[in-house]
C-alpha cells in the first residue's frame, strides 16, 4: 500500500470516523454502564483508555508490607492497571476451611492500595489457574480423584469450588469500579478454549464446557460481580466464549487472547509448542485474528509475554537475552502497530515459589525473567518497557486507531517496514517501524514516508535518517497533540508530556549516540536552555510554513529546548529517559496531562504531591544524584523522602537538586551452625504409631490410575499433599530385594533403606516424573525369623497442571523379590505434613511444610530450643546416605530509610551433587537446592519473612542421596541497597509465629 495523499487522507478519515459511528456501538455487560467497549478499546466512566497491565501474584510474595512495593512500582513505570490470579489452593487447606483473613491470605489491602494509587485491577479467581503452580492453583486435596476429573460440570466438581467462588466474588464485588473503587474485569477460568468439540470452525458445542461455564458465570453474578466477565484463550487455535463468533452457551462479555512469541521457558531446548518452531524475535500477526474472531471488541491480549519461567535443568540466573530489554522494545511496539489497546504483561513481577507452591515444571524461582526482579529489583528491562508504559498513557489517540497499511514501501530502505494506524477523529498517526525481517538485528538507516495535516512527507526533512540498530522498534508519530501544541512529527520517539500552568513539556528520546527531528506547528523561533548531551542542535523553519522543525544529535544525557510558542522540549537518550517519571498528582489512572510533573534523574520514583510551594516525593535513589523536578511555577522546594533538599532553579523552568546516598549495610557471617539427624525414622526399632502416622491400608481409590500393587500408596489418598513423605513397609520373610516405582513429578527423588541400612536411591531427571529400581538386599541385613522394615523416602515436585491434576504422587509399585515370591508386605505406615491437612500452620500456609521429621517437630521455626544440640561451625558436611538438619540464628539490625533485598546462596562443596536440601528462613521454606539437577544457587527471601531488626531462625535440611553423604555450604548477600521511602523495618512478627510443644506429638 502507497502512503495516501492528503485529499484522500482526509476522505479516508471522513468515511472510517462515519463508518466506526454506525458500526462500532459502545458494549456494557448490561449491568452497569461504567465499563463499556467497542472496536478500538474500553472506555471507563465515559473516558476511552490504553489499557497496559501487569500481572503479579500475592500469594507468591506472602508479606503485606511488600505489596505497596510492587504496586508503586507498576505504577510509576506508566501502567495503568495490574492482573492478578486469586489461588484457591494457597485459601483451601482442606475442603472444609477458606482462609481469607490470615496474614497474607487477606488480600483486600491489594484494593486499597490499587485505589489510592490510581491503578484499575484485573481480577483472575479460577478456580483453576495455571500459572506453573502447583496442581495450577487447585487445592491439592482436589487432586485424589474424589471429585471427578475436574474442570467441567460433574456435581462433586461444582459442590467443592462453590464455597471458594461465591467467596471470592463477594470479596471483590464491594472493591468494583462499580462501587467506587478499581476492579473493572473478573475472569472466569484460565486458558479454557473448550466451547467446541474438535476444530471450532465446525462449531459442534461442547455442552459439558457450556455447562460449566454457565456455572461459573451464575455464581460470580449471583455473588454481586457487575463489572464485565472476561475468558482468555490458550492461543490463535482457539476460539471460545466470544460472541462475536460464537453461537452456543456459556460467553462471557469480552475474551482475549493469551500468546507467548518468544520462548516460554529458560531452556531453549525446549522451545516447540503451538506456534511452530520457536525464532528468536519473531513476531505474531494479531491483526488478523481479533478481526475475524471479535470484531465489536477490542484488541486485548489477556495474558502477553513479561518473560518465560527456568525449569528444573535451566540455566543459572534465568533466561538468556532473548527475552530482556530487546524483547520489550520490539514487541511492546508491535503490539500497538497491531492495533492492540488492552495488554496485560505475564509476569510483571513473578515473584518466587516458596514452599511447595511451584508445579513440577519449575524450580523454587518464579523470577520469570520479568521487569520486577525476583528480589524486587527494577533494572534495564524495566526501564525499557517504562518507555513503552508511559507513551501508551500519555498518547490518548492510540485508543481509537485503524490500520491504514503496512509494508516496506513506507521507507527508503527494504530491510525496514512500517505500520501506519491512525486516529479517525484527531488524524493523529503513528507508524510503528521495524526490521522487514522482525528477527533480523541489522544496523539500518532509512527515511519514512508520513502522511500529515501539513500533505504528505518524507522524514527527516533536514536532520540525519533514522536508525534501527539491533533487535529495535521506534513509533514514528504524526500529528501528535500535546497540551494545546501540535507535534507535527517526530523520528524520535514521544516519551510522555505534561502541561504546567497551561505550559506543554514533551519529553523525546533517541537511543544513545543516534540522531532525531521533530517539528512543532505554531512555533518559530527556539533556545537552547540545557545542552547536556546533544550536539548539532539547529532551528529550520518547516517547509510546510506551519512551525518550527529541530534536529539534533543526542550523546548521554538530557538537553532542554523552549520555544517561542510556549512549549518546551526535553530530549534525552536512553539512558537519560530510563531516568524520567512522570508521577501522577491524582490517583486517576489515566493520568491527565494537567496532573503531572516530571522528574529526571533517581532509580526510582514512588509519589509526588504538592503542598503549598514544596513538591514531596518518594523514592529510591541507588547514589547520591542528580534530581531535577519540571512542575508548576509556584514550587520552590523539593522534599525528598520526608526531608528538604537544598534545591535551586535554572533559567528554563526547572528545579534542581540532589538525592542523599544510600547507607552502606553488612551482613553477619553465617559460622555457628548446630545440627541433629533428621531420619530417625529409618531405623527397625523407630516407633511409628504416633500422631504422625497413618496406615496406608486403602484397598481402593479414587484416582483414574490406579496402582500397581496394593494397598494403595498414594500421599494424596490419605491427606499428605505436599513435598517429602515418608513409607515405612513390613513384611517377614527371606526377601531377597524390592522393585518400586514412584512417581513425584519432574526432578523428584527418593531413597529407600531396610532396617536402617542404606539400599540406594533414585537420584531424579529434570524430565522424569516416575522412577523405578529393582533394590536387591544384599548389603543388608533381612530378619527372616521377625519383622523387617523398609522405608522409603520420596521427595514430590508439586502436581501438575492442566489435566495433569489428578496425576498421584506416591508409590505405584512396591513388589518383594524372593526366591519362592511368596513373601509380601504384612502392612504399611505413612507420615507426611505435621497435622496432614488441618492447617497447622496458617499463617505460613498449607504449602510450606513437608513430612520431614525436622519439620514435623519444628526444629525449622524460631524459638526452639537447640541447646542440646552440636556445634558444627561452618561445617555443614556428613558421609553416609542420610538426612541431617541444621540451623543457625542471624541478628539483623537494618536502619530505616533504605530498602535492602538479602539473598541465600547455597553451593554444594563436596565431590558429590547428590543430595536434596531445603533451605527455611523464620520457618519458611524458600529454598530447594538440587545441584544434581538444577543450576538455581540463589535464593531471595524478602523483608517480613526476614526480621530486619532482630534474630533470624535458619534452617538447611541436607538429604543424602548415596553413601558419599552430602557437603554444602550456606551464606547470604545484599542485592541491593537503595535510599527510600519504603520502610522494610516493619514489625512483621505476626508472619513469623514461633515452636509450640503441640510439634512434639508428630514425633
């Protein structure tokens, strides 16, 4: 398609504005009118938005006073909203009790917090979930097979996620936008696509999906929920629950589509899947599909790639380059030239998997190579796609665009394409360049042809061409309005702008060392008010005789240009706008341009308010820098974390000042370590017929699979859901060795002894989720005259997802060998999670613990008494196949007015990896370290689950896997030291509840 003249640009405009009028009606779900969508986007209470989400889950970081964290944080990157799933498991201990109140399982402070941010909420409550959890946020009693298969309309079903839903949705009814406050979408299921039996071209309705989603829908209705329901699809395969294409039961109000172009996880190997074969870098056509499949809805994706998750095997620290700052720059923008309005980035924050909260696809990190770090930290990811944020919410016209045409024939260069959308009431354009070949990274240069309400041109007019340098995008923008000012174009790109007593600051940026123009209708002449940074600045008068055209060459740096008009210019490289906020002074979302301000320079910026002639803001400063504050007129002082800076004017309007240093921390050495053995239960003589036993003596069960040999020895039949679990085995006779079969999921392991002598283990595979051994006896002692104990020690990696679910967790095989194979087990004992599934621990929450005997008798928490325990020093380190215990206490005394992110480090310092630990913290368990399979050595553990200001409990559970035994070490490092607003010195005791002596009787 050739760029059009300007009379048939216009004509264009004229009969798309009267078409999208007659054809593109504003939706509401036909409830409230307060949330409406059509074509282009979704309007709220009368005001059409971008809406750009991030995705972060609470349950991942269990500590309240965190949550403003991160919230903060998506909010000055420029978002407007965030998404959430709501995890029945982490609320449902047992299928008696929902835990909505306890510590971090009271999630409403999340509301408050979204509305007096300013920022609208994506509720995601399930029941099912995904999100690599464990069982995909099923509660793991769910998985015993009792209530069918799950996920469809089977009365069991329904009879155990009914409490849990009508639960949820009158929690979040009364924090609607309906009522006043954020929530403007609730999600019905995740990624089910199951409206149709086979293709859904041949629409044959699944009327078991139908049903169940009706259900779903009744009950979320019924319980209060009026904003829209919303369904996301799995991929472009899938097409269900929409209205624009379907004619069957169970739609909802909008749907969206769920897509991950680069790979979804760490390890590239294993990058095939539904999209074919996996190309770095290569983007997916959406126009098409939203055309075909929800034409009167916007362009939403549901869930759009932040980063991919590091398998058990993966490599060390997370995903490589594919999926960094590159990424976010190229497919951000290809999304908008997609014409997409409505994204919501997975993950934003991924947070960790603490406990046994991760499904078996990945270990303990759920960092997900996301802008927000693990530890929290922000860096160039973030930063990049803050670039992207704040344009989307500054660049109002965006909402409203068609497709005009895309192709090479829109620049000077063939290895160079561009997309051009357009307003069709403002004719604002914005043409989104990118390489021909989205995977290529060469270095191009070329000039852009640009329709505009000046006629058609080709840009740049007078400056140097513009570049695309490696994996890049850029959004050449035409007829962008900022405050009462005209940009008529610009090659560098539109950061965000504010208006400032009637006064337009545009901030624009080009990467580091590359040159821009723009040109600015109304203007004549302009000044150079800060030159930092730019070379070559000149001032032509624009050919069109309409304003004013500039051109510059920006290095590191920021530089300021006014002019006559009244408007004012920043223009910064890369690194300089990674560096610029622009904190909102309301807690509307949308942020208005009249309430703004801009401030150059500090890691990080929280908030601004401005009271009488002082701005106030929060934040973190990394160093000592350099803060320069654009705002209104009357603002003479900065205020900086509660304290006055010296602050100065300069001659262009801006004040000026300096942020303090953070404080310099150390941590303590981690030298005095105690430790006592932990598997006691090995031994013949060991008594098993207390509180933490049962006998595993069903001769039945429920799980579509059933076992190989009885009784059944499935963990889940008889109550113990999570991690470790011990069998103990009986049986008389000359047995000559055992065959079993366990299954645990990917990465797990187990070990089996006989009368307290070490038979050999299953070490695990990062791709195996069941491993067999045939265990002879020989170098052990068998009774053949009494009773012989075997026990087996098995390590479970979480259930899977999906309809992996119901997948048991235990021993499928345990057959004897003998010579005449007459001998058999005489019965069998089981021990798991202290208390099994009555929630013992509510606080720290039904996926924390394991059936180890360290755990079950508490010796992980803090306040037990170790007195009589060894002194190790640093030694952590024993031979022999067994489990050993350790733990230490770790004063902390963190000064307020700054935030520190602390780090484990576990490393194994032997000649053998095979070995399983556990690393607790306060009573949490925050790590699991495998280095025979995995390559995750750090372990972040945030303030609250950490007493930044007192004694911290620190547990390792080491298992042994063969007779070499197990050496490791432990230590612990600062992140990250920021001076800030955030105070991580909270009392946060109650998350931290201490031993009782009721641990005594799982003995």
């Amino acid at each position: 398609m050739r760029p059009l003249s300007t009379t048939l640009l216009l004509l264009l405009v004229f009969l798309v504005s009267r078409f999208s009028a007659q054809e593109w009606p504003l939706h509401d779900d036909g409830l409230n009118n307060i949330v409406q969508w059509d074509h282009y986007s979704f309007e709220l209470h009368g005001q059409r938005v971008f809406l750009f989400s991030g995705e972060w889950h609470y349950w991942r970081i269990p500590v309240p006073e965190l949550w403003i964290d991160i919230l903060q944080k998506i909010k000055a990157a420029g978002f407007t909203a965030f998404a959430m799933y709501v995890s029945w498991g982490y609320h449902a201990p047992n299928n008696q009790t929902l835990d909505f109140s306890t510590g971090a399982h009271n999630f409403t402070p999340i509301f408050d917090i979204a509305k007096d941010l300013g920022l609208y909420v994506l509720v995601r409550p399930g029941p099912y979930m995904n999100a690599e959890a464990n069982a995909g946020g099923f509660p793991l009693w769910l998985s015993t097979g009792e209530y069918g298969t799950l996920r469809n309309n089977d009365s069991r079903y329904t009879e155990a996620w009914k409490p849990y839903f009508s639960t949820v949705s009158d929690i979040a009814a009364g924090y609607q936008i309906t009522n006043g406050q954020n929530i403007i979408s609730f999600q019905i299921e995740n990624e089910y696509g199951e409206q149709w039996i086979g293709a859904a071209s041949k629409r044959i309705p699944n009327e078991t999906a139908i049903s169940y989603m009706e259900l779903l829908e009744e009950h979320a209705r019924a319980n209060g929920i009026n904003v829209p329901l919303v369904a996301n699809e799995p991929n472009m395969n899938t097409i269900s629950w929409g209205k624009d294409w379907s004619n069957a039961g169970g739609n909802v109000d909008v749907v969206g589509l769920d897509d991950y172009p680069s790979c979804w996880t760490c390890d590239l190997s294993q990058c095939t899947g539904v999209n074919g074969e996996y190309i770095p870098y290569h983007v997916v056509d959406f126009y098409d599909y939203f055309q075909k499949t929800q034409q009167t809805m916007p362009s939403f994706l549901t869930e759009f790639q932040g980063g991919s998750f590091n398998p058990w095997g993966g490599p060390e620290g997370g995903c490589p380059d594919d999926i960094g700052p590159d990424f976010a720059n190229l497919f951000y923008r290809w999304n908008i030239g997609q014409r997409v309005t409505a994204v919501n980035i997975y993950m934003l924050y991924g947070g960790t998997s603490w406990g046994a909260i991760a499904a078996p696809v990945t270990a303990t990190s759920y960092d997900y190579s996301a802008p927000i770090s693990e530890d929290r930290a922000i860096g160039e990811k973030y930063y990049e796609t803050k670039l992207v944020t704040l344009f989307t919410r500054a660049a109002q016209d965006l909402t409203v665009t068609d497709l005009i045409g895309n192709g090479t024939q829109y620049t000077t260069n063939k290895a160079v394409q561009a997309y051009e959308i357009r307003n069709p009431n403002s004719s604002a354009g914005f043409y989104v360049t990118l390489h021909a070949n989205s995977s290529s990274s060469t270095n191009e240069i070329f000039q852009l042809h640009v329709n505009t309400s000046a006629g058609p041109l080709i840009i740049p007019e007078h400056g140097s061409s513009i570049r695309l340098n490696g994996h890049q995008s850029k959004i050449i923008v035409t007829d962008f309005k900022f405050g009462s000012h005209n940009l008529l174009y610009s090659t560098a790109e539109v950061l965000t702008y504010s208006v400032l007593d009637g006064v337009p600051t545009l901030a624009l940026w080009v990467p580091t060392g590359e040159s821009g123009e723009f040109s600015v209708d109304g203007a004549k002449k302009g000044s150079i008010g800060r030159c930092d940074g730019s070379s070559g600045v000149k001032f032509y008068a624009s050919n069109s005789g309409r304003g004013l055209t500039i051109t510059f060459t920006q290095a590191r740096g920021m530089s300021v240009i006014e002019l006559d008009s009244g408007a004012r210019i920043l223009l910064m490289d890369r690194t300089a706008a990674y560096q610029l906020w622009a904190p909102t002074l309301s807690s509307n979302p949308l942020a208005p341009e009249g309430n703004t301000i801009l401030v150059q320079g500090p890691y990080l910026v929280r908030d601004a308010k401005i009271v009488g002639s002082t701005v106030l803001l929060t934040g973190d400063s990394s160093s000592a820098t350099r803060l320069e504050v654009f705002a209104p007129k009357h603002i003479k002082e900065i205020s900086w974390n509660g304290k006055k800076l010296h602050t100065s004017g300069t001659a262009y309007g801006s004040l000026i000042s300096l942020t303090p240093e953070p404080k310099s921390i150390t941590l303590p050495l981690l030298d005095s370590w105690k430790f006592k053995n932990s598997l006691p239960e090995k031994l013949s003589g060991y008594d098993d017929s207390g509180s933490a036993w049962l006998n595993a003596d069903h001769m039945t069960t429920a799980n579509p699979s059933p076992p190989v040999t009885y009784p059944v020895l499935y963990g889940d039949d008889y109550g113990f859901h999570n991690g470790v679990r011990l069998w103990r085995g009986y049986f008389n006779g000359s047995a000559t060795g055992v065959f079993l079969t366990v299954q645990g999921g990917n990465a797990f392991g187990w070990s089996a002894w006989l009368n307290g002598q070490f038979l050999g283990s299953y070490l695990g595979d990062a791709s195996l989720e069941v491993g067999s051994l045939n265990l002879t006896f020989g170098n052990a002692t068998v009774h053949e005259a009494s009773q012989n104990v075997l026990l087996i020690v098995h390590d479970d990696t979480g259930h899977d997802e999906t309809t992996g679910v119901l997948n048991p967790r235990g021993i499928l095989q345990a057959s004897l060998l003998s010579n005449d194979n007459a001998t058999n087990f005489s019965h069998w004992r089981v021990a798991g999670t202290a208390g099994g599934e009555s929630n013992l621990d509510p606080i720290r929450g039904v996926y924390n613990e394991d059936g180890l005997y360290a755990e079950r008798m508490g010796w992980h928490l803090p306040g037990f008494n170790d007195d009589e325990w060894a002194d190790v020093g640093t030694q952590l380190k024993f031979t022999g196949a067994d489990i050993h215990f350790y733990r230490t206490v770790a004063p902390l005394n963190i000064p307020k007015g700054v935030d520190v992110s602390v780090s484990f480090l576990l490393s194994a310092c032997g000649d053998t990896k095979a070995f399983r630990a556990q690393l607790f913290v306060n009573g949490y368990q925050y790590g699991r370290f495998n280095p025979w399979i995995g390559n995750q050595v750090e372990f972040p553990v945030p303030p609250g689950v950490l007493d930044y200001t007192g004694d911290n409990t620190i547990g390792l559970a080491v298992w042994a896997q063969t007779d070499s035994g197990a050496c490791t070490t432990v230590d612990w490092k600062i992140n990250y030291v920021v001076e800030s607003s955030l105070d991580v010195t909270f009392d946060g005791s109650y998350l931290r509840p201490g031993w009782t002596e009721r641990r005594l009787k799982f003995s």
